[in-house]
C-alpha cells in the first residue's frame, strides 16, 4: 500500500512537470518554476514540450503498472529505476534540484516497493 501510495505521489510530480513543460513553459508560471528569461523559453518551448512528453510517458509507466495491480510489479520498478536514472542525470547536467523533485521521491518509492 505505501509502495502504491508513493508511485502515485511520483507519477503526480510527472504530470505536473508535464504540465509545465509542455503547456506552461513559457507562461510566467512556467518561468517561474524553471527560473527562465522569457526570451530563454520562447527560443525552448518546442525543446521543453519533448522533454515534457518524456516525462508524461514515465507518468504513464507508473501508472499502468498501478492498474495491472500485483502482475505490474515489473512495470513499477522498470519506470520507478528510469525516473530515478532520468533524475540523477539531470541533477548532474542540469539543476540538483532535480535529484530531490525526481530522483529521491522515486527512491522512496522504489524501496518501499522492493522491501515493503
């Protein structure tokens, strides 16, 4: 039950950033979230959008694997290990915030996951 608690919580974060990326990137909400210049996020919209739909396919992992219940074990800890890798690669080209946004909420419910 924490296992799918924290998957749901790791796919929620995916849809926001979904949401940010693809739709509200360069809107001052967007801006906001990524500290951009809005000359920066016109030039990378189209960049952001990719990375947005990315990031809704690992939302989508999840929670196809939730909806396969006990027989989506695989799927949950296939795109549980890809979010956490997705994460610790950003955190080191991108921003270390990442790593805690990303990365840690995906470890927590990688553990819970194997060990719970």
């Amino acid at each position: 039950m924490l296992a799918n608690t924290l998957i749901v919580l790791v796919a929620a974060i995916h849809i926001t950033i979904l949401m940010l990326e693809m739709f509200l990137w360069d809107t001052p909400i967007g801006r906001r979230a990524f500290n951009l210049s809005e000359e920066f996020a016109q030039r990378t919209r189209v960049l952001a959008a990719n990375q947005g739909l990315y990031n809704g396919f690992l939302a989508a992992g999840l929670l196809w694997g939730l909806w396969l219940g006990e027989s989506g074990f695989q799927f949950k800890l296939f795109f549980l290990s890809c979010v956490m890798i997705a994460g610790i690669y950003g955190a080191a080209t991108a921003s270390r915030k990442i790593l805690y946004v990303q990365s840690i909420p995906a470890l927590a419910a990688l553990a819970a996951l194997l060990y719970g």
